[in-house]
C-alpha cells in the first residue's frame, strides 16, 4: 500500500497526464466534442494538480471531486444543451456535439419501438450501406435511447445522460453487495476520473454501462452466485459483445470456486436470458440481427468498420497481407497465453478475475488488425475496479459450496489510509 510520499508523486503524476491528454486533444482533435472536452477537462486536471501540489491536510477526494465536476459533468452538460438546435453558444460550427454512437443508439430506440427490432433493414436503404447505418450492438443497448424515443429531443433525453445514470446505478448496486466498503482513491482515478473515462462520458457514453456491469457481474459470482451473476452476464454480453470475454473468464471462476453444478446453472442463466432478449428480434428479423450485430464488428458485413486506431496491430496490420496475418497470429498467440493463465490459475477472488478480463480485452484492443484506442477505457477501468475490490475492506472470495448459492457475509471496515 502507497504511503504519503508515494500517494503524493502518483497523484501529480496522475494529474499531469491528464492534463496533458486534455490539453492534446483541445488543440490537436479533429472532432468538436472532443475540442470541447478538452477545453473543459484541461482546466479540471490543471486544477486538481494544483490542489495536489499546494495541500496540506486537505482531503485527496478534493481534486477527484474537481476532476469530475469539470472533466466530466461540465462538458457533459454543454455538449448535450449544445446539440438542442434551439441553442446557440460561441463560434463553433455545428460539429459532432455527439458522438455517433449516441444517436445511432437513439435511432435503435426508436426503431425498437416502431418495429420491433432496432436492426434496420439494409437492403431497403435504397443505396449501399455506410458504417453509421449499422447498430452494431445487442438489443439491451437500445434501453438507454429508450427516452429520447419516448419524451422526445431535449438535453434530458440524450442517451449520454442515461449512459452515464445507468452506469451510476450498477455502481451503487455492487456497492450494495460489496456491503459498501470504502472508495479507494486510486480506484476512482482509472475508473471514473481517467482521461479516457471521462472523455468517452462525455461525447459518447456508451462504453460506461458495460464497464460497470462486468464489474458488478464479477463480484456476483462470488457474493451472490451464479443465477445472479448468469443474469447480469446476459445483460452485458447482450448489450456489447466486446463484454464476451468475461463471460469466459466468470464461467472459469464459478467452476473453481463453485463446482460443476454452479458452472451449469450459470451457463443455463446466460441462455436462458439471452433467448428472452434476442429470440423477439430474431423473430423479427434475424438476417438484420447477424448484419448488425455480428458481420459487422466482426469486418464482414456490407460496409467496413472504420476503426482503425494507430495501436499495434493496426499498425502491423497495415503493412500488407503478411503483417495482417502476423497480426492475427500475435493475437492468437496473445489468446492462448491468456487461457492457459486462466486455466492453470483460475480466479478465487473478484480482482483475480477482474485482472483476467482486463488483460484479455487489453491485448485484443491492442493487437486486434482493427480497433480503437477508446476502447482501452475497459482495461484502465477494470484495473480500478480491481483495485478496489483487492483493497481489505473490500470483499472476501467464496469458499466453495455444494450448491453454489450460499452468499458470504460483508468484511468488517478497517480504516482507509486513501481517504486523506
């Protein structure tokens, strides 16, 4: 555990990159949402260094409150009032106040409610199709445009905002089985007020829901079992299929710590849950489905995706068709590495598993041929998380039981040397 004077040089540290991500991407980035967060947000980090650096005994949550009121909230707000057409502030040309992937979440609502299916058909466009005419998520995503669709446009509507209460909401209902321990310093930084948290909260949210119900996925494996952590897995794994890992990575722990019959009622928990969610699109229109959901980010479908971030093995990739292949096979070799850690030393505890899952959704980010760099907000989040539930007042691994469904009781508090 960091003291004092370790504590002090990560939170500068930690300051000062952000400030330096922010300042970046106000002057360098080729979107207006993002020139618009990193005006706010260079002010945050600015802000929170300067409190870091010039405290005495004041409290290290100030600067983590600062980081978040201007980092996130405040852009947040502007950007969202800004794409109301009724209103107008400063210059700026009208840009890509949201990211795409806040109205095509918007558009799944509403085609979910006039439809059936948040799939729209391709083949009746009337033209080739283009990345944005793609919903390239599970249909639990379309819950967040669900207002918008409903109460129609307005600051309060946008899908922005119901990311980020959503995400909200599954953190105080993980808190509520951890037995609400104490919040670690460290642990808010990478998972809320990272430069990369807080630019995709801002310009396109979609990410933080995802992120919050793997974590609360993991500690229900073993603070509650396997039902409850089969549900919340479908939940996940049927709103972003990127979240498929964990899955594996939690069917691998509810068999280690909970036998074969816990690894069978979860997996049945998952499929069951699953059908009630995708059979009514399916029926609807299961060519859609696979279009959208599956050929797409998997580079197959009718247009290509375009992400095309400059991480390794985009770059490798981007050689021609021998680097490709080297690419692919680096990520195999990555994948592999990965089950045989997770195989050899199954996780016992949420932060062992959650350390998995970081690991495994880090190299495919990286080494993927295509991918995006905002994508490393799993991760950097995770690795919080993980922080967080290895703390001592965190949460205790279940010992294993014969049924699988006997939860353990809360740890007693002990103090937090991160709280000041």
């Amino acid at each position: 555990m960091p003291g004092p004077t370790t504590a002090f040089r990560l939170d500068v540290l930690f300051y000062l990159l952000g400030l330096t991500f922010a300042a970046a991407s106000a002057f360098a980035s080729e979107f207006y949402g993002y020139r618009v967060w990193g005006n706010f947000a260079t002010v945050g980090y600015l802000l929170a260094l300067l409190i870091t650096i010039g405290r005495r005994s004041w409290s290290r949550w100030i600067p983590v409150g600062v980081a978040s009121l201007l980092a996130i909230l405040a852009p947040l707000a502007m950007l969202i009032f800004r794409r109301d057409p009724g209103f107008t502030w400063g210059p700026w040309p009208w840009s890509f106040p949201a990211q795409p992937e806040v109205w095509v979440v918007e558009r799944a609502a509403r085609l979910l409610l006039d439809h059936g299916t948040p799939y729209p058909d391709l083949t009746a466009l009337g033209r080739a199709p283009v990345p944005d005419d793609y919903t390239p998520y599970g249909p639990v995503m379309a819950v967040f445009g669900l207002p918008r669709a409903l109460f129609g446009t307005g600051p309060l509507t946008d899908a922005r905002v119901w990311f980020l209460l959503g995400a909200a909401g599954v953190v105080v209902l993980t808190w509520r089985v951890l037995g609400w321990p104490r919040a670690r310093i460290g642990a808010a930084q990478l998972a809320v007020i990272s430069p990369l948290t807080a630019l995709i909260a801002a310009t396109a949210g979609d990410d933080l829901p995802v992120v919050a119900l793997i974590v609360l996925a993991t500690v229900l494996v073993f603070r509650a079992g396997p039902v409850p952590a089969g549900i919340a897995c479908a939940l996940v794994v049927n709103a972003k299929l990127t979240a498929l890992p964990a899955l594996v990575v939690l069917a691998v722990a509810v068999a280690a710590t909970r036998g074969a019959r816990a690894l069978a009622a979860f997996l049945g928990t998952v499929a069951a849950a699953t059908a009630i969610i995708v059979t009514p699109v399916l029926l609807r229109g299961p060519g859609a489905f696979v279009e959208h959901v599956i050929r797409f980010p998997a580079g197959l479908g009718q247009a290509r995706s375009p992400a095309a971030s400059p991480l390794p093995g985009h770059l490798i990739a981007a050689t021609g068709p021998i680097g490709h292949a080297i690419a692919v096979a680096l990520l195999g070799i990555a994948a592999c590495a990965i089950i045989a850690w997770l195989l050899l030393r199954p996780p016992h505890a949420p932060a062992d598993a959650l350390g998995r899952i970081a690991a495994g959704l880090g190299a495919a980010i990286v080494l993927a041929p295509a991918t995006r760099w905002g994508y490393l907000i799993y991760p950097l989040a995770l690795l919080g998380a993980m922080i967080q539930l290895g703390a001592p007042s965190s949460v205790r691994a279940a010992e294993p039981h014969a049924h699988g469904d006997t939860p353990v009781g809360p740890t007693e508090p002990v103090a937090n040397p991160d709280t000041h």
